[in-house]
C-alpha cells in the first residue's frame, strides 16, 4: 500500500496575546509555541502513522525549520527524498490567538512558491508506483496541475484535498478521481458566491458532474455526503469525546481516506474509517501530535461497534 504526496510543508509559530495589538502597540503576556505544519507533511504522516508507504513532495529552504522538517519526516518513516531544497525560507505562519479564540495568520510561502513542474517531474516515478496520488492546494497551481496530471498518465488514482480552496482551472476537473472539500470549499471550487443558494447535495452533484469521479464533502457534526454515479448518499458523524483542537482534523481524514482507499475498501467504507481518525484528531492539541496510529483507530472502531 503505496501513498505520494504532493503539498506544503511550513512551520506555525504561534502567541496567545491577552489581546491583538493595535498599529504601533506592543502587547506584553503572550505566550509562544511552534510546531510543524503544512497540509502535504500532515497528510504525509497521518498516512504513514496508518501503516502506509509513504513518499512526499514539496519545498523547504536550507534553514533550521527546513532541518527540523526533515528530522520530522526521517522519525514518521516518510520518504523525502525528492524533497526540493528551495532558495528562499521555509514557509512559516505567524498566528496570534486572542483569548476568544480569534486569530490573525499571515504567512511567507517562501519555498513553496519554488514548487514547479519541474519538481513534479523528477517525483514521476513515485506518484506512478503509488495506489493513491494526494494533492493539496498550498503550493503554486502550476504543481498541483502537473501533479494531477502526472496522476492520470500514470495510471494512479488521484485525490485532491481542496484546502485552502479556490476555482478550478478547467484542466483540472478531469484529472481528479477523488475530491474531498469542506462546506465551505465546495462553492468555491465552483467560482460561486456566497448567495448561490445551492445545498450541500446539489453542491455535491455538481462537483460530481464536474469531475467525473468521487466527491465527499464534510461536514464536521454533520457527517459527510458522498456523491457518486449512483447518486448521493450521507455518513453519519463519529462524534468526538472531546474537542480540544479542529486545526488537523481535515488533513487527518485526508491522510486516512487516502490509506483505506488504497487497501481497496469500498468509498462508503472508507469515509467512515476516515471519519473515526477527525474524530480522534480534534481530541488533542495540536496537529501532529494529534495524527492517529492504526492501533488508537484500530481501538475506536472497536469500542463503538
């Protein structure tokens, strides 16, 4: 069971403020943490963390967040060999979380913005040996295409996580076997706004026409639709024991989405086994330390059966 990647890799660096300053303020108290980000490595490492072979791709710089990346990737058994070494900086985050729970986030692309055709080219011959191509949209259009396409010459099927969204390039629509967008992205993919008046089941049939393929929309509490050439149908939700922390809970469906659909389990299937690791990943902090390994999975699936 082989999985390639093709996403981002970056650093989070974040301050609990008592408030947000305002222009030219400086607010004292805060409290800072780090810790590595990125949809791609996430993916990555939840699918590795499920019992996966794992290959990625993307871009660091020649930098300490770049090193410890690597560290990162060497300690989850990911393959980073074709791992492009960028001239710019790693990418990084800054996010400040105000008590509320409000944040502000600016981020440097950095590397990832050297993430080309070029680059997905040299990680052909992975993305051709893999059963399940994952593609993720925080990287220049350019890879994301030439991955998708790469995925489709090769013979491999592909799924892309449409985070952070945005329209669609024509090309792309028929590239895609698998497209797994939140509530929120499927609109977007579609160049609506936000009055299109569609509910999540015609969003859902028109993705799949579009596509050609399988699309699932989450829905967090609500479960997840899927739409198919046989029609649309709903996933109940795995509710959490506790919800500690949301940030990786769609880069940890992805990432076992992507591994049950490479052990051939039918989409149905393979949306609620996915289901069960969001659940587990929102009950801790943190997104890392959060991406399940088969047997905690493995232990949930059994409890609520």
């Amino acid at each position: 069971m082989k999985i390639a990647v093709v996403g981002s890799y970056g650093a989070g660096l974040t301050m609990r403020v008592p408030k947000a300053p305002s222009a030219g303020e400086t607010v004292a108290g805060g409290l800072f943490d780090s810790g590595a980000g990125g949809k791609g490595s996430n993916q990555a490492v939840g699918a590795a963390r499920l019992g996966a072979e794992v290959s990625l791709l993307t871009a660091v710089g020649d930098d300490e967040f770049g090193r410890s990346a690597r560290e990162l990737w060497r300690r989850e058994g990911v393959g980073a060999g074709h791992v492009l070494t960028a001239e710019a900086p790693t990418m990084v985050g800054f996010i400040l979380v105000e008590p509320s729970g409000e944040n502000r986030i600016a981020i440097a692309p950095g590397a990832l913005d050297e993430l080309d055709a070029a680059a997905v080219g040299s990680f052909r011959a992975e993305i051709a040996s893999a059963d399940v191509l994952v593609v993720s949209m925080e990287i220049p259009e350019e890879a994301v295409v030439a991955a998708l396409r790469a995925g489709r010459e090769c013979g491999t099927r592909t799924l892309l996580n449409p985070a952070p969204a945005r329209p669609l390039p024509e090309e792309c629509w028929p590239l895609i076997d698998v497209l797994t967008p939140n509530q929120t992205e499927a609109p977007v993919l579609l160049g609506l706004d936000e009055g299109h008046g569609l509910g999540d089941e015609e969003l859902a049939r028109t993705l799949h026409e579009r596509t050609g393929g399988v699309v699932v929309i989450t829905r967090g509490g609500e479960g997840a639709l899927i739409a198919e050439a046989s029609g649309v149908t709903g996933v109940p939700p795995h509710p959490a024991r506790t919800v500690v922390d949301t940030t990786g809970a769609g880069d940890s469906f992805t990432a076992a989405f992507a591994v049950a659909l490479a052990e051939g389990q039918p989409v149905g299937q393979a949306v609620e086994f996915a289901a069960v690791a969001g659940s587990h990943t929102v009950s801790i902090a943190g997104v890392v330390p959060a991406l399940p390994t088969r047997a905690q999975l493995n232990a949930l699936i059994g409890n609520a059966s």
